[in-house]
C-alpha cells in the first residue's frame, strides 16, 4: 500500500507536471510537512485538495518547492573566473553568446550576466535565456526591482551606472532587460533549448536526487555548442565530469567534450 507522501506526489505530478520524486525524498518531505502543518492541515491528502481550490495556498507551494535565495554576483570569486578565463576562451572562437540562466529565481543571476558583458565585453552580442519553474518570481524578475542587500557585491559605480532608486527600491536599467528573455521552465520535464555557449545552473541541483542529476548533466551537454560551458554552485562539484561528456575548466566550470 503506497503512503500518504507517496500519493501526494503522484497527485501533484498529475496536476502541474512536477515530478517530486526526483528531488531528494527526506529534504523535500520536510519542508513540505513544515508546509502543510502551518496551512492548517493534518494530512497530505487534504492538504493536496485544499490547493486544488486555492491559488494562495498553490503559490506557498510552489515558493517551498523552489529555493528563491540570489543576489547579484553570488560567489564572486566565481564570476572573476568567468569574466578572465572562461568568457575569454568562448571568444576565441565566437562573435557572439548564447547563454542559459538555469533555475534564474527572481533574476539577479542573468542580469549580473547582462552587467558584467556590457562592462568587460562591450563590444560582444550575447542573447540570454532566464529559466524558472515558478512563474510567480519570473514575473519579479521581469520588473529588475531589488532591495539594497541584493546589490551588495555591486560597486557603487556600477549602482550609480545601471540602477534607479526610489524609496529603498534598485530598478535595473532598462538597457540591461533588452538582453534577455524570460521563460518558464520545468528542468525534469520541459525540452531544452540548443545551441548554447555557456549555461549557468547553480545552487539548485543539490536539492534533486542523483538519478535526477545524471538525467540534468547529460541534457545540459547536449544544449551546449562545440567546447561550450557548464558552471555550476559551489556546492555542486561533479566528481566524475567525463561520465557526462565533461571536462573540468575551472572549478565549478565544465566544458563539452
């Protein structure tokens, strides 16, 4: 007889295509419990058809499922990497990048993306596609509107440059949105886009399990053009990259081979 978390996913995966059973089980039945108890509910089960009739209750949901934790150039000692060698050695051979914000949440990621070209690589055309499964932060990250912590690996200059301030609120300059696109996304469900130099999936797999993650890798490198990139979050090494067609770059990055 299948439990009660069992069913639960089966239902959800019914409803909105969202395969929890990929995630880690003991992680994701935590904060979910965590979840429903502070709903007011005693069981899955009830808890599953509530949501059903609740849009309020359906967006908790999905805000829990989805880690909304970003700033703009998390762990920068990464983005000194991508801006001195990795982007550089993709030049060599481009005129232009196509890149992929994986899992974006509320857009510091891609527009850090957006930032840093337009600084260091002025004179380079690059199209980036921003991902989530929540629909709910991709329209956040539509508007660019950030609060002051979210800015604070930012030179003031760079503030002052490509940010207006109003009541506490850092919009981003509208230069910036231009370079992007915004999309809905289901990692473990949803086709993926080709042709890309560089892909940025960070801080997000650590939460699926290890099958999930093989399934992620393997379509990530057939997204990737010839010698494209992979970076991943600092906790998400790949300890055998050449199961999945990679080489180390750099820490954190892997190349197509």
């Amino acid at each position: 007889m299948k439990n009660e978390y069992t069913l639960f996913t089966e239902l959800v995966k019914r409803k909105m295509n969202i395969d929890l059973s990929l995630y880690k089980e003991a992680q994701m039945k935590r904060r979910l419990i965590s979840l429903r108890n502070k709903s007011g509910f005693a069981d899955f089960s009830s808890y599953f058809h509530a949501m059903n009739r609740d849009d309020n209750l359906l967006q908790q949901f999905m805000d829990r499922i989805t880690i909304n934790v970003s700033e703009f150039f998390r762990n920068p000692k990464r983005w000194d990497v991508l801006k001195n060698k990795i982007i550089p050695d993709l030049l060599v051979s481009r005129k232009k990048l196509s890149i992929w914000s994986a899992a974006c949440s509320t857009g510091e990621e891609p527009y850090s993306l957006a930032l840093l070209v337009k600084e260091f690589f002025p004179s380079i055309e690059i199209n980036i596609l921003a991902t989530d499964i929540d629909e709910n932060v991709l329209q956040l990250a539509k508007l660019g509107r950030y609060k002051k912590s979210s800015l604070k690996e930012l030179p003031d200059a760079w503030i002052k440059k490509y940010f207006t301030v109003e009541n506490g609120i850092y919009t981003i300059d509208q230069t910036l949105k231009e370079k992007i696109t915004f999309r809905k996304q289901n990692l473990l469900a949803d086709e993926y886009p080709k042709d890309l130099d560089l892909i940025l999936c960070r801080n997000v797999l650590i939460y699926f399990t290890d099958e999930a993650k093989k399934t992620i890798y393997n379509q990530f490198n057939a997204s990737l053009s010839k010698d494209g990139i992979l970076f991943v979050g600092s906790t998400e090494q790949i300890f055998r990259p050449e199961e999945h067609r990679f080489s180390l770059a750099d820490t954190f990055f892997y190349k197509k081979i």
